[in-house]
C-alpha cells in the first residue's frame, strides 16, 4: 500500500476531526440551527437536547454526572475558569495555590497573573521522571492552600502524574484538586472519582472532535465546587460560563467523547504497540539516543526522543514529509528550548536534539515505518556532518570543553 | 518556517563537509558556538603559507538547516582566497546570500565567527611555529 504523504504524527497538538464526529455535527449547522437557549420553540428544544446528549457522553466518558460538565472555548479558558474562578471564590479561605513545573502555559501563566493578584503559588518540582514528589506536594500544603492544580498527562514527555494520590491527599486536607486533563482523557481511563478530582479542563480536538470547543468538569458533590464566573452575560451553564452554546462543536465533542470511550481499550492497545516498535528500532539502529521521561508513568501513544549530536530543527527540516514536533530552540519563537524538558533535568544540549512523537488513531503500521526509517536515516546523515559526534567519538567530553563566548545567543 | 532554496540546497548537499588534521601547522580550526546554545561550528582551512591562499576548507556543524548553510557556504567563499579577502567577508553578505530570516541571523555571525577564528589559529600556529624556529636556532 503507497504512503500518503506528508504523515502526520503530532496528535498532541491536535487531532483531525473523525468521519464519524464530522457526520454527527452536520445536521446542527444548518438544518438544526437552534440557539440551545431558546426555550419557547422546537428550534430551541432540540438544540437543547443535542447539548444534553453531548453532556452526558462527556460526562460519561469521565464518570461524571452531566449536570457537572460546563462547556467552554477549549482547555485554555477551562484551565482560565478553573484557576482564576476558585481563587476569586474561595479567596476569604486563603490565598495559596499549587502547581508543578511542567504544566501548559494555560495553567503557568494564569498563575502568574493571580501572583500579580496577591495570591501566592508554589511550583512544584519534577524528578528525571517528569512526575512530582508527593512528599514535595505535602510539605507545601499550608493553611492557606485553596487549590492544587497538577496536570493528568504531559503534553510534550506524554508522563502522567501520580493523579490518584495527589486526589487523595487533596481530599484529606480539604483542598480543591483541578487537573489539565486534555492530553488524557479519552486516551487512558480518568475516572472523576476514582482520581478524587473537583475539576478536569478537556477539550474535543485532542480527542478526534473540532477546535473552539472545551469543558470544565466541576464537581457538585462531595464537595459542591462553586466558582465566580470570569465571562459575565447570559448566565449559561449553571452561570459559570455565559454565551450562547457552540451546539455543532458540543455535538461532536459529544461523539468523539463517546467513540474514545468505546475504543479506549483497542486503541491504546494498537497505538502503544506502534509506538514500541518505532522505539525499539530507533534504539536498535542508532547510539546515543535518550528517552525523556518515564517510561513506566506514560501515554501510550507518546514517545519523546533526544538525538545527541543531532540539532532537533534540522532533523525536522530533514523528515519535512513528516510531521512531528521538537524542542529545540530553533522551532521555538522564544529560542529557549524546551522549559519541560529543562524542568527534567535534561541538559540544554539534549533538549536542543530531542523530538516528540505523538501517535494517533489514524496512524498505520506502515506510516510508524516509514516515519523510523526516515528519521534513522537523517540522523545518521546529520551525525556525519557533526563536530559534537565526531568529538565524542573520539573520546573528547563535551560537557568539560570550554565554549567560551560566542556571538550565538 | 520556510526556508530558501539556497539553504534547502546546502541542507540537502553540504559543500565541503569533513576533517583537516589539526595538527598540520598550515592549518587553521575554528570551533564556534555551544552544544547549549544549538550550534557549534567547526571551520578548517588549509592555507599556504607562502601565498596566504586558503587552498583548502572543511566544515562539520552541529545546528539548524540555516547553521549548516551558513558554514557550507563560509567553506565555498573562503577557497580560493587570500587570507585578507576572506577575513573581508561579513555576516551580512551570508545573510543576503542565503536570504535568512532575522531570527536565523545568529548563524550567519556564527559562521563568520569560525572563519576568523580559523584564521587566528593558522596564525597562532604560525607565530608559535617561527617562534620556536628562532629559539632552536638561539639554542644551537
């Protein structure tokens, strides 16, 4: 069977919208126009009842009753709503927040802009692994503490965190726990209960539905979480998020929320065999190769690489018929690497050749080959002409060289 | 990002890739740059000492598509040239050549670095040369 190209390989940025999401979406944009929130017609009725259709596939997929799903713009806002919206609300209770080092800039930058605030953050650290100490996460705990606010799986290393635990600890101290959820719902089990969570962000292009269209899980009971709106209007969802709702966009979220659930089990199973296989071959083929993060605490899906010796833009600009991400400085607008992988631990030598592939559901067996055969062999040609590889073959230790000043950066 | 077509081409076939020995007193190393910063740039070139004419020029970099342009074409600009004349060219003129975004001007500066530093090790390795020429000569 011919490849098509270019391949895409990058599922954590996002997700193409499944067929099967597309078709269910269709009816809503101009047959079943209805705002959801008019009540006096049938238009409006059965909007009404497409947006409760998709709030129950939702909530299933997280055990959660519908009624706790509140519908957003995406994961960002979800995040925006989650942080900013329980620290205004329980502000007399206290003024201090935790997170760790690796979250989203949805969840760091809204941090900070509460620190501006007067509210106080710790950011936990992270071990090799990618995961947080639970230690560490008791230890910052103070009276203060109103949120804890620890992502379910990374979005760049694919670790997941202890989740569990850290619900159960924000449980005993009657802290509120919210966690970044998009990169794991829908992918591996997250369970609202099991994992003591008070909030989840999710959004449906990681999970094969469309972009704009985002929920917050907010729990009702045990405890009852309440939040101070941060969009004022309409008083839509429960008064927690005004404006009139995206009925196509929650109509497919609804459908891409219920297909994962169906084939969760299948899925990760096929995608956690590919991701092996192009693991175990890049290892057998190639020295110097380092995996980032647990292997262990991981997304099945998600692998990511560094390539010592090897500078992570120009292997991309070798593999362009393959779409993949990296965290070198040079496919950044900051010309920082990655601060994930910085956090880890891992030299900013590594981080500049490091690569990450994010395998999904319409990815082939052929595709993984393709895609290994390609990047083994780039690299093998970028190592050539390498002064570091080179060096290094000749016994010489980079990390005792002098590189002194150079008109770099 | 879109790169130029002279970059993609120096990408895809980089002039002058490989090693000179270090240790050949008519030949000048220029390593540049750091693992930590994304780029190294190692420039070598073989010059006659008699005619100050850079015969011969090597380079391996570790760097984006742009990196690895800018030194490949450094080696095909300084062949052929005097000492002097190659020491004239300037960042800008790689910048032009290669049509680099500014973000990417980093490594135009990074390859005329290599080139001066290659030039400044041929000549250290030359004075110390002469230098100890004379001092065997005192000695005797």
């Amino acid at each position: 069977m011919a490849i098509k190209l270019p391949i895409y390989m990058d599922y954590h940025a996002t997700t193409p919208v499944d067929p099967r999401v597309v078709e269910t979406m269709l009816p809503y944009f101009h047959e079943k126009f209805g705002n959801a929130a008019s009540r006096n017609h049938s238009f409006g009725w059965t909007a009404e009842e497409a947006v409760e259709n998709a709030r129950a596939q939702i909530a299933r997929l997280i055990n959660a009753t519908p009624k706790e799903i509140i519908f957003t713009s995406g994961a960002t806002e979800s995040n925006n709503l989650a942080l900013k919206g329980a620290a205004e609300m329980y502000r007399e209770k206290g003024n201090h927040i935790i997170t760790q080092v690796t979250e989203h800039k949805a969840v760091l930058d809204t941090c900070k802009r509460l620190e501006k605030y007067g509210y106080e953050v710790t950011y936990l650290p992270v071990a090799k692994d990618g995961r947080i100490d639970l230690d560490d996460l008791r230890r910052a705990i103070t009276a203060k503490t109103i949120l804890i606010t620890i992502m379910y799986a990374n979005n760049e290393i694919g670790v997941v965190q202890p989740i569990q635990e850290i619900g159960k600890i924000a449980k005993e101290k009657g802290i509120l726990f919210h966690t970044d959820g998009v990169q794991a719902a829908g992918k591996i089990p997250v369970d609202v209960q099991k994992d003591n969570l008070d909030m989840i962000s999710l959004t449906a292009h990681k999970i094969y539905g469309p972009k704009g269209c985002g929920a917050l899980y907010v729990r009702r009971r045990n405890p009852r979480v309440q939040l101070s709106a941060q969009i004022d209007g309409g008083g839509h969802e429960r008064g927690m998020r005004s404006g009139t709702l995206n009925v196509p966009g929650i109509v497919g979220f609804g459908k891409a929320a219920e297909l994962c659930q169906n084939e969760m089990a299948e899925e990760s199973t096929r995608l956690r065999g590919l991701r092996e296989r192009l693991k175990d071959t890049i290892f057998a083929k190639l020295d110097e190769v380092y995996i980032n993060g647990s292997m262990t605490h991981r997304l099945p899906h998600n692998i990511n690489i560094s390539f010592a010796f090897v500078e992570g833009e120009s292997l991309l600009m070798g593999i362009n018929d393959v779409a993949v991400s990296s965290g070198s400085a040079c496919t950044s607008a900051t010309l920082e690497p990655s601060y994930v992988l910085k956090a880890l631990g891992v030299g900013e030598d590594l981080a500049h050749t490091s690569i990450r592939f994010g395998l999904g559901r319409f990815n082939t067996q052929e595709e993984v080959d393709y895609v290994t055969s390609r990047v083994i062999e780039v690299v093998q040609r970028l190592r050539e002409l390498s002064p570091l590889y080179e060096m290094a073959k000749e016994g010489i230790d980079l990390s005792k060289m002098n590189w002194g000043a150079s008109a770099g950066h | 990002m879109a790169y130029s077509d002279k970059v993609v081409d120096h990408y895809e076939h980089p002039r002058n890739v490989g090693t000179l020995p270090k240790e050949d007193p008519n030949v000048g190393t220029g390593l540049v740059g750091a693992p930590e910063c994304g780029d190294v740039m190692r420039l070598q070139m073989k010059i006659n000492p008699e005619t100050q004419v850079i015969e011969e020029a090597k380079f391996k970099t570790f760097g984006c598509g742009s990196a690895i342009a800018s030194s490949s074409l450094a080696t095909e600009w300084v062949k052929g040239k005097t000492v002097a004349e190659a020491l004239a060219i300037s960042n800008t003129d790689i910048v032009r050549e290669l049509s680099l975004p500014p973000v990417k001007i980093h490594c135009s500066v990074l390859a005329e670095d290599a080139i001066k530093a290659a030039i400044a090790d041929w000549k250290k390795k030359k004075e110390t040369s002469t230098t100890a020429a004379t001092a065997t000569t005192v000695g005797d």
